[in-house]
C-alpha cells in the first residue's frame, strides 16, 4: 500500500463527497479510540467548527469509566466543546427484547439527534473507513441482502457523516503514530463473540490470501451498488405509481399487473417493505395469489395485508370495536377508524355516505354493538330478517371491511348495519319532512 497523505486525502474526500462546508457546525462521536480520535485532528488541523459527544455504555467496567475520563480530559486539554452520555445499556436491552449492540446503537443516536435538535448542530459524524465499509458489506452478504444493504455504510445520509470512508485502517494508525495521537484500546474488539469481530479476525485475512486488495475491492463495490440502488429506486416508484392507489387508510396494489412482472415477489417486498413486511412474507404472498386463495391474511406489526379477489389490500389494524350508548341528539361517534354523525335534520334526499332513519320510531338510548354470530336485519327494500354475515357476503365486502362493520341498536332490533344500510323496518315514511341523519364524517 502506498504512502498516504492523510490530511490531503480528507479535504480532497470531504470536498468530491459534498459532505460539509466550514460554515457548518459539527458534532463528532468520540469513543476515545484511534479511529475517532484520527478523525478528531484532522478536523482540527483543518479549521473546522467541531464540538465532541462520548457516550459511555457502562457495559465494561472501569474501562468505561476510564475512556470517558480520557476523551473529556484530551478535550479540555485540546479546547473542544464535550458533551457525555452515560446510559443503562444491558437493562434497555433486557427490556427492548435485543442485543446489547443493538441497544447501544439505538441509545447513541437517539441521543446524537436529540443533541442536533438542540444545539444546532448540521451534523453528527462518525469515524466509520474503509475496513469497516468490507465488513458491512460481508455481514450483509452472509445474512442475505439485496442492492441497499450491499451499498454499504453511506458516506453521507441527512444528518449522518462518515468523513472517514476513503481510508484504510492502517493509515489510521500510521497517522496516529507520525502524529503522536493519544487513544484508547477497546478490549472487546478482540473478542470473537461478535460476529463482526468474526469476520474482522477470521473471514477478511483469508480473503486477502486470495484478494489482496479486498478492501479496495469493497470500496470500489460499494459505489456500484449505492448507483444501483438509486438508479433501481427511481424505476421503482414508477413501477409503484401504476401498481398501487391509496384509498385513505388504506393502499390497494393490482394484482394483475403485479403477477404479470418478472420476479413479482421482489417488487412486492420493495413496495410493502415500508409496512413491516419481510422477503419470505412476500414469497407466501406471491404464491397465495397464483393458487388463487381469495381471503388469505397476512399479517406484519401493525398492518394487515389481504388478498381480495384481483387486488391487494393493505390496511393498519383496526381499532377494536367496543359496545357504547348514544342518549342524544346530535351526536358524534367513532368506531374504529371512522366518525359518524347522527342529528335530526330536514329530510334533503338520499346521497353517498349518508343514511336516513324515521325519528318517530327511533327510542333513545340507542346502543352501537360489534357484530356477533348470527345477527340479523331486514335490509332496506326487503321484507324477511338476513343474517348479516350472509348480507356482506352478498355485497362482497372484503374481510377488512367486515371486521370494521358495526350494528346500531333501537331496543332489541337493528336499525342500521354500518357503514352500509338500514333496516326496513325504519325507513323514513313517505313524503318524509324530517329524519334522523347517519352522515360518515371522515376515515383515517
């Protein structure tokens, strides 16, 4: 490996990488290590405003202790604004149901945003190079990853600045030694127990036996596969664009154009990814709709996706429909995710989303109940009570629909089966004057 120039190559980075200006006021995350602690004189040699945040994990000890003793005195020593965490990492881990790794990263830069809301800070940069970039990538490999994840680590994204990715490890340390840079050793980091360590120790030495310009190689990789990744996106949205139409709360997605695209269950998982869906989801889905298993659900954190005849319907969780008493008039309700109005109103004919009951059979109070096995109305027109299940399979209302369907009760008889019809037996009369008003407000 050629000699480098540290410094020159992190202006000429920074600059190509459009990453940050002088103007610009900079937050760096100082573990107290030699990657942060390179990166913290090189900003320094070159002018920049820079303050420095530690957090401290408590997940080894005195070690600890002592890194945040080091980097908050090399800052006073060094005039640098300081600012330190100390979080209860293992408990939140314990109690988020995750990894301690996954605990620190959560904690550090929820605690990074928070000091850029309110110091002022354009960015929080982290010491993340080139080696780190080849291990990224190869841990993303092993676990399965598509275009995005084998870009690798961003060398900018919003807030997030990795000024350091141009470089290799060992010109870190080379530069630390010319520069008689002072850091702490993580012993943790020699430690297999992390697969990353893994990988660091064992998986990249014996590649370089076959690659000896494996981290070039990555760096090189990265930057074709983040121009993939964009490139692929923008196509993508137009592939969403007819594909997909939202209705409110929901997102409808047509399956005939779907099924008629090459790797169907890929674009699927691009489109429903947002909504907690995962790839094998996507496959069951894909397979579902050639088997043609109408009613299928799936379901993903907080969303629900059916296969409805010749679409795809997406939808959050339903609020649980609970029984209530309406006393009065006017009135508004809520039930799921729907307000509804109900007043006493001059009669002004029939229209969409509004239903009319005769005030002169109506006895207050009138009660709103889930649907129960077997409940029956008399539909609107017709003159024999219908079960109400038989009734919205007629209308061929989706399950989604139904589970969101409730009854409005006048004594022990249905009034109105909402958000659908009213029972014939109040039905306004004829040349009607005035009439009890059921007006759907808004969904979502």
């Amino acid at each position: 490996m050629c000699k480098m120039n540290l410094l020159k190559e992190f202006q000429i980075y920074i600059s190509k990488e459009l990453l940050f200006e002088p103007k610009h006021k900079l937050l760096l995350a100082l573990s107290g290590g030699v990657d942060s602690m390179v990166l913290l004189h090189l900003l320094k040699q070159c002018k920049y405003d820079v303050s420095c945040a530690h957090v401290n994990f408590q997940l080894r000890a005195e070690e600890s202790t002592a890194d945040a003793s080091f980097v908050k005195n090399y800052c006073g020593l060094h005039p640098t604004p300081y600012f330190e965490k100390k979080f209860e990492t293992k408990q939140y881990a314990l109690a988020a149901g995750i990894g301690t790794q996954e605990a620190a990263r959560i904690l550090r830069y929820q605690w990074f945003n928070e000091l850029v809301q309110t110091e002022n800070f354009d960015y929080v940069l982290t010491a993340h190079h080139a080696n780190d970039q080849a291990e990224t990538i190869l841990f993303h490999l092993i676990r399965g990853a598509g275009a995005k994840g084998l870009s690798g680590i961003l060398p900018k994204n919003k807030t997030l600045v990795r000024p350091l990715l141009f470089a290799h490890k060992q010109e870190i340390l080379n530069y630390a030694q010319r520069n008689a840079i002072p850091y702490r050793t993580d012993a943790s980091n020699e430690s297999d127990d992390y697969s990353r360590n893994y990988i660091r120790h064992h998986l990249i030495p014996k590649i370089q036996q076959i690659q000896t310009g494996f981290i070039a190689t990555m760096q090189h990789s990265s930057k074709l596969m983040q121009a993939t990744d964009y490139y692929f996106k923008q196509q993508l949205k137009t592939i969403e664009l007819s594909l997909c139409h939202n209705h409110i709360d929901e997102t409808h997605i047509d399956l005939q154009k779907l099924l008629a695209l090459p790797f169907p269950e890929f674009v699927l998982y691009e489109i429903i990814a947002k909504f907690g869906f995962n790839f094998s989801q996507c496959e069951q889905i894909i397979e579902a709709c050639k088997n043609a298993n109408v009613g299928s659900l799936f379901l993903a954190n907080n969303y629900r996706l059916l296969l409805n005849r010749n679409q795809l319907i997406i939808r959050s969780e339903p609020i649980p429909i609970t029984e209530f008493k309406i006393d009065t008039l006017p009135c508004i309700f809520n039930v799921g995710n729907t307000s509804y109005e109900l007043s006493l109103a001059s009669f002004s004919g029939f229209e969409k989303d509004s239903w009319w009951l005769n005030p002169a059979l109506i006895t207050f109070p009138l009660f709103v109940k889930p649907i129960k096995p077997g409940d029956r109305f008399i539909p609107l027109g017709l003159t024999q009570k219908q079960k109400i299940s038989d009734y919205l399979i007629n209308k061929k209302i989706d399950r989604f629909s139904k589970a969101e369907a409730f009854t409005l009760w006048n004594g022990n008889s249905i009034c109105f089966l909402g958000p659908y019809q009213i029972s014939n037996d109040f039905k306004l009369g004829e040349d009607p004057q005035i009439g009890i008003k059921i007006t759907l407000k808004k969904e979502g």
